[in-house]
C-alpha cells in the first residue's frame, strides 16, 4: 500500500487523500480486467496448452471445433467438458503478442485439450472458464455428434438440447453418495408376457435384449417399466426411460419409488424447475443416481454405465423435438442403445409403424402376451357406423345413438364414464364416397385435396389431378370423411341432470377422477385416469380422427381409442367402448380385435408397396418460392433422389403459435418433399445439410427450413 493510501486512512484525512486512494483502486483494478480479454503476456499452460473448443455458434457452415490457448492461471479448471468462455469472430488481423484479440465473448465447451493445434496462425485465449464442473462427457458428445449428422443440424444445436442451463446453487452443492444395487425384481405382472420373465433376467444378468412391447391394457404398464429398471440396476448398470408428458412421467416415478425406495433415481421433467432439474441432472452426470425417467428432453440423460433406454407411447407427437434439428426420442433412444450396447424397450399400449419395422427387420423382438389374456384384460368394443345412424331416430334427433346411450346409462350405475371427443381442427381428408378408400394422387400415392370445393391437387407434389377414380372399386364420387356433430357436456348433463360432468381438455387436464359415477367429456390425450378404471367409455366422432390429412391418420387414430380403451375396466368386469365410426375401417377393425401390432404390420406392408416412410427415407425443404427453388437445384442431392412438389406450404394464423416449418404470417412459402430409397438417409441428410451451409456461408438472406423424417407429410 502506498504512502498516500496510508494517510488517506487515518482520522480526519482531507479530499485530496481520498481522490488519490480512488484513482489508485482504478488503476489496480484495470489490470486483471483487461488480463482475462486478451491475456497478452500471460504464460500458457506447460502441458496440453491448446483446447479444442465447440462455440456455441449453430450456424451449419461453423459446425467444427475451434482451437484456443490455455492460459496457465485456468490450466487446472480447462478440462474436457468443461463450460468456457471464449472470443469468437474477431478474423486473423488482429494479432498483437502473438495472441489473436477481439470478437464478442460466446459460451462454449472445451472438447479436448492438446499439444499443438492443426492451426498455423495466432491463437486466441480462452476467456475465462463458467464453471469447472465438467458436463459434456465424451459419450454425450459422440451421442450429440450422431444425432446432429443424421438430423442434418449442428452440433452446438443438439447441446442445446442436451446440457441444461447451468444454475450456480445447484452446482455448487454435492450430490449424495450412490446406492448399492438393488436385488433383482420378481417377473410380476411381467409373467402374463410370454417372454417377460425371461427379459428381466437378461437385464438382470447383464445383457442388452432389445424388444419392442405391446403392454396389455389397464394401469400396471407404469409398474412393469419400473420392474426392468430394478432388474437393469440390480446389475451394477443404470436405466433410462422417456415419457411423452409429465402425467405419465408421475406415474412412473411412482412406481419406481414403490419398487426401490427414494435416492435411486432422478425426475427430469420441465415441472421441477430450473435449479431442481439441474440438481437431479447433476446427480445423474456424477454417478449418484443410476435410472432417469423423464421427458422428452431426457434423452440426452448422462447415465453412467447405461444398460437399458425405455420410451413409452413412441406414436406421441411430443416425443418429436419442436427445436432444430427435430430429434425424436425414439430414433435417439435407438442410436444410444447402438452405441452403447445396452438394452432397449419400445413399450406402448398401441404399435407404430416404426415399430412394427424393428420387429420386421430382426433388430428387435416382439413382447406380446397370448390372446386369451388379452381378451380378459381389454374391454368389449361395440361399434356403431352409417347405417346403424341411419336408422336410429335417437341419433337423427340427439346425435347420439342408442346403444351410446344404453352404454352411458349401464356405465353409470357402476362408475365414471368417459367420453372422447376430438378437439377443433381437425380438417377433412377426401375419399371414395362408395368405399371410403382414401383418395391419392397417381403419380407419387400422396393425399388428394380441394382447396378451392373444385379442382383436386395433390398436397405432396401438387400435381392436379382431373378425372380422379377409385382404385378399389372405380367410383368417381368423392366425399369428405368428417360427419359433424357438436356434442357438448352441457348437452350431457342435460340428458342426465343428476350426474355430475366433469372436462379435460387443453385449457385443464386432469390427472385422475374418483371411482364414483360421473361423466366425464375428454379431448384425445387429455384422458384422466378413474381409480378402478372407468365402466364405460364412448368415442365420439370416429370421422374426424380418420379423417385428417395426414399418412399417419390410422396409426394415430387407433393409437388414441386404444388409450381410452385402456383406462377402462376388462371385460370380465363389464368393460364397454363404443365408438361411432365405420366398422370397416382397418383401424376400427384392429380396435374391435385389440390388435396394435397387427394393423402396424398392414400399415407397414402398404407404406413398403407405394414408398412411403419409415421404409423410405425423407426430407422436406420450407422457404420462399425463389429460394427453395434455388436451393433444389444446388443441393448436390443423391442421384435416386425423388423431389414431390413444390407446393404451398401452411401459414400461421394471425394470433396463433406457429409451427416448424409454417411460412410467417403473411409471407407465401412452398414446402417440397424428398425422398430417397432404404439405406441413403445418411447420404440425404449430407447431402442437404451440406448444401444449407454452403448457402448460410454465402450470406444468403432467406431462409430454407430443413426437416430429416417430418412428422406431418400429408
């Protein structure tokens, strides 16, 4: 301290003493501050002075690793994995000392520290370190690596989908010790499955079985998850399941801490919060907590020593990412259980078709219980189609027809009742007005529409499409498949004034309603669980959820009646569903049969025959009309390669949320469809991710939106 800072502390010292102990403070603090921005001058770390570093840039064309040196002072903190900060941007003029200067500071991770670098010129240093925790280990890279090469997206993307956003408080407490394994689970309820008990037992033992469950209806699927978690961890290794939604998810957590008590496995749902979620994620990146079940974003779960990965209800819209580069789980799920060689179980109470394709291909096997079982666990399914409403008066008059009624009536003295009405927005989808057969268009099998009532086009490749006929039975009469009907709770609690009514829909979802005699009106996916299941259920409307534009209409429908199906009573107990739609529907018939995996099979077999995805490979490109346009013709595509379309892609409604891949309001975007035959997805996805960053390079202005397997193709 200087002779003036001395004087300036005692007792009565004047304005000049205190100014100059002001000015000594700024000039002492101006070094360290200006240190960290270039660290000119400072020494480098002795060993491993470079790290290799990914930039939080998303941008394709930056999607590489970027050397920096390491000042000696962060030698210890710069790990692999670690948080950074570092310059970015600033070009290779600005050398002074032999250290790059400038840019703008952006976050980053390092990924490897080295000797040397492949870099011939300056090297910048890092900036600073956020955080010594290290948590981007090498598998999750090589996960994240996979997962943006076959998504065609950028790594820097997918980490933002994998690593949390840090929170100091919870980083800075210990995680608890790790629990000794637990004893392997009795088979359970895994005993009404032919092959149940005996892949618990691999699990148990350590193998990595790979199998795709069609669980039976009624409330022990939760319980059953929580069984192959317990025989996974009684093995030393850790599990990991996915759940489409936070209800789901309770469930399972329940049943995991009836199985193993508390402390052996983490929640990571978007409901904990951002610094509880990042606690329990912490837990699981150290290794003192071995299974995970989560949401979607739980994928990414770093699990030490990963022996089994479990999704549930794959057909779930909200296993399919909304932010670049689209994951979805269960392809992410597949590639962990490749790399990782651990187990893996697809489970639902229903079957899609890419399912159905791991079971065709050998690379899993199917988990089925035998039909006698089945029987005696779903309930009785009564149908109710055109020609039953043509001549039920009820139904003229009400809108509801009789043997509905009948079902709501019996239902009642016994239990809830629930009542499935699909939600607005629906739109129709044309078909045989004779047969029913979808109508499609010749040359590329996709959906016909008419936007205008008058002329047909098709919603892939826009073709149009004049003298239409059915390929079934050569009608040329088309009709769209919806028949309305707005049946409401208000009009249910008027037909039964002293029955309470209760609602589930976007606006409040229940989670559970109890066993006592209530109507109960549901939007698809919003169904509450009754405690003893429901005794009976009636799904309205049966048209409109067969009857949306869309390649997955069937799957989608039957994947929804089944799961109200499932929430009600066996048959044994006098279970009943009606549903009011045509009984010769293909997905209605497999709902009367209870028969997931064998529609997904037909469905399968259909998509192989016109080149329809999962069997093909496909991509779609969104932007300007000029633009797209330009982009195609660049593309470099694979030669085999097949372009359907362009045609006008969907535009957000003013006040509406807008989707991936929806033109701005106002703006006028077209959407085409590529698709590439089996085993050239890779080279697709290359190919366009290739071709994206050579435009972003170039400083092109508009954008052109890039989707490897949309979930809505029409």
């Amino acid at each position: 301290m200087s002779s003036e800072n001395e004087q300036s502390a005692e007792p009565g010292a004047g304005a000049p003493e205190q100014l100059a102990l002001i000015r000594e403070t700024v000039r002492r603090a101006k070094v360290p501050r200006a240190k960290p921005r270039t660290w000119r001058g400072a020494a480098l770390a002795g060993e491993l002075p470079v790290a290799r570093v990914l930039v939080n840039k998303g941008v394709l064309h930056l999607d590489q690793y970027f050397d920096y040196a390491v000042p000696q002072e962060l030698d210890a903190d710069a790990q692999p994995g670690v948080r950074v900060r570092v310059r970015f941007g600033a070009g290779g003029r600005n050398v002074q000392g032999g250290r790059r200067e400038g840019g703008g500071l952006i976050d980053g991770f390092i990924v490897e520290r080295r000797a040397d670098s492949d870099y011939r010129g300056a090297l910048a240093a890092l900036a600073s370190v956020v955080s010594p925790e290290p948590v981007l280990g090498p598998e999750l890279l090589a996960l994240c690596r996979a997962v943006a090469d076959r998504y065609a997206g950028s790594l820097a993307d997918v980490l933002q989908l994998a690593v949390p956003p840090r929170n100091g408080r919870a980083e800075s407490k210990p995680s608890p010790d790790p629990l000794p394994p637990p004893r392997p689970p009795d088979p359970g309820t895994w005993e009404r499955y032919g092959q149940g008990p005996a892949f618990l037992r691999a699990l148990a033992e350590g193998g990595a079985p790979r199998a795709v469950w069609t669980a039976l209806p009624g409330p022990h699927w939760p319980a059953e998850i929580a069984g192959a978690v317990a025989a996974t961890l009684s093995s030393g290794r850790g599990a990991l399941v996915v759940v489409p939604d936070g209800r789901a998810a309770g469930r399972v957590d329940a049943a995991l801490t009836e199985a193993l008590g508390t402390g052996r496995h983490a929640l990571l749902t978007a409901d904990s919060g951002p610094e509880k979620r990042y606690r329990q994620w912490l837990a699981v990146r150290r290794g003192s907590v071995r299974a995970v079940v989560g949401t979607r974003a739980a994928m990414f779960a770093p699990v030490q020593d990963l022996g089994l990965v479990v999704v549930w209800d794959d057909g779930d819209s909200s296993h399919s990412d909304d932010n670049a580069p689209f994951p979805h789980v269960r392809e992410v799920l597949e590639l962990r259980a490749a790399q990782g060689r651990c187990g893996f179980l697809l489970g639902g109470i229903s079957c899609t078709v890419e399912a159905a394709q791991l079971v065709e291909s050998g690379w899993a096997l199917p988990l089925l219980a035998d039909r006698e079982r089945l029987r005696r666990a779903a309930p009785l399914i009564r149908t109710v189609g055109d020609g039953e409403l043509a001549r039920d008066g009820a139904a003229r008059s009400a809108r509801l027809p009789s043997l509905a009624w009948g079902a709501v009536r019996d239902g009642l003295r016994t239990g809830p009742v629930l009542i499935q009405v699909p939600r607005r927005g629906y739109a129709p989808r044309l078909a045989c007005e004779r047969c029913r057969a979808p109508a499609r268009c010749r040359h590329c099998a996709g959906p016909l529409e008419a936007p205008d009532q008058q002329d047909l086009n098709c919603a892939w490749c826009g073709r149009a499409e004049r003298a239409w006929q059915c390929a079934e039975c050569a009608s040329t009469r088309l009709r769209a498949r919806i028949v309305g009907a707005r049946r409401t709770a208000e009009e249910l609690g008027r037909a039964f004034p002293a029955v309470p009514v209760r609602t589930s829909g976007r606006d409040h979802i229940l989670d559970a309603v109890p066993d006592a005699p209530a109507l109960v009106v549901s939007t698809p996916g919003a169904e509450p669980v009754a405690e003893g299941g429901y005794a009976a259920a009636l799904l309205l409307d049966g048209w409109a959820m067969l009857g949306r534009p869309d390649l997955r209409a069937g799957e989608e429908a039957l994947r929804r009646w089944l799961a109200v199906g499932s929430l009600v009573r066996g048959q044994e107990e006098g279970g009943t569903v009606v549903i009011v739609a045509e009984p010769t529907e293909r997905a209605v018939q497999a709902l009367v049969r209870w028969d997931p995996a064998g529609f997904a099979r037909r469905e399968l077999a259909e998509r192989a025959e016109l080149g329809f995805p999962p069997v093909s490979r496909m991509a779609s490109a969104t932007g300007p009309p000029e633009a797209l346009a330009a982009f195609l013709r660049t593309a470099g595509l694979p030669p085999e390669a097949e372009i359907l379309g362009p045609v006008p892609a969907p535009s957000a409604a003013p006040g509406r949320a807008r989707r991936p891949g929806d033109a701005p309001p106002g703006e006028t975007w077209e959407r085409a469809l590529i698709r590439v035959v089996p085993g050239r997805g890779a080279a697709l996805a290359r190919a366009l991710k290739t071709a994206l960053a050579t435009r972003t390079a170039k400083g092109a202005n508009e954008p052109i939106r890039i989707r490897i397997d949309p979930p809505d193709i029409g």
